[in-house]
C-alpha cells in the first residue's frame, strides 16, 4: 500500500506506523508527508525516519479552494493508493474527497457519532461518559461524519483528566490504525 500522511500535530500516531513499518508488521509504504503548517512535530519525526515532507501552509493562500488545490496537487504528485489524516487539523475540499473515494481514512478520538470535532476526548470527559474510545473511518466532507470502518472502546477512570484520557486513547487508536491499514493493504 502506498500511503500519504497528513498530520498537523505531535505526529505520536504516525510514529508508530513508522515503527510498525521498520518491525516488518506492517506492508505499507509511506511515500510523503505532509502538513498544514511548517516546523510541526510530526514533519521532524519523519525527516528523522527519512521520509520526504512537504508543507502547504495554510497562511499563504488567499483562500481555502486556493489552498485545497494546492494540498490535491500536492498529494496527487505521490499516486499513493490511501491518504491518511492523522491528526490533521483541516477538513478538505469536495475536489480532495472525490480524488480519493473511500481513500482518505481519518482518526478520531472518540466513539463516533457521539462527541466529533476538535475535542472530542474533553467533550466526552464534560458530559461524563463512563466509556469513550477511538474510530477510524473514511473522511467525507464533513466534520468526523464519513462512514466508520472500526472502533475501539476504552473506560473513562474517575481520575482521568483530558490528557490521561487522551494518552489511553492514542494508545488504542494506534493498535487499531495498524490493523486497519493492514486488512486494507491485504484487499
Ligand atoms: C489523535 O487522537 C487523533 O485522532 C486526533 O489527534 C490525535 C493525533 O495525535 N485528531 P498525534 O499527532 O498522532 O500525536
């Protein structure tokens, strides 16, 4: 499987698909990736595992169809056969999604359709919901509303505050992208 990341963040997901990828446990090939902002976390680590990154910077576009176009562009230039979102923090265009039907998987930290957006772990911890989780799923133009693909479930612990709760989830979200990308890299 050919595969490009999209991450914005600390890119701890991502890290551990490259591991995954160096132990021989997982038959994907991570040909880029890229972010919506320059100096982020997740583009250290992979110019570190040697991978090639690339940043369409969402500042220096007049508007978002103008940077959309870009990122298509951009990402188009790999041919993967997936792109990922991990912990990328922007919703793409119309144009993107359809360049890749059921082809842009997406992670979210809680169990969809229950608490999407950006902070689905904190807003799952406020209602006081006794278990959350993680989902992977198909990107679609929404906010965290494309068609699930697997979930795991987690217990949320009376000390649990944002972070805690979070690090369990990240933990489950991994195991659970692994196996995803590798029953799809089997199709
Ligand atoms: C994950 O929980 C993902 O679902 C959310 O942000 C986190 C990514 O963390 N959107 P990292 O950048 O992989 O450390």
């Amino acid at each position: 499987m050919r595969l490009v990341v999209l991450a914005s963040g600390s890119g701890s997901n991502l890290q551990a698909l490259i591991d995954a990828i160096h132990r021989d446990e997982l038959p994907v090939q991570i040909l880029a990736v890229g972010s919506d902002r320059p100096g982020t976390y997740a583009l250290e680590r992979s110019a570190a595992a040697g991978l090639e990154t690339f940043v369409v910077d969402y500042r220096s576009f007049p508007d978002r169809a103008a940077w959309d176009a870009a990122l298509l562009e951009a990402v188009l230039g790999f041919q993967p056969d997936y792109v990922l979102s991990s912990g990328f923090m922007r919703i793409v265009g119309a144009d993107f999604i359809g360049a890749f039907p059921r082809r842009y998987l997406n992670t979210h930290p809680a169990l969809l359709p229950a608490f999407p957006g950006a902070h689905g772990v904190r807003d799952a911890l406020a209602y006081g919901v006794k278990v959350t989780g993680c989902t992977v799923m198909y990107a679609d133009e929404g906010v965290d509303t494309g068609p699930i693909i697997a979930q795991r479930a987690i217990d949320v612990l009376p000390e649990d505050d944002e972070t805690s709760l979070h690090e369990r989830i990240k933990a489950a979200e991994r195991e659970l992208l692994i196996q995803v990308l590798r029953d799809l890299a089997a199709q």
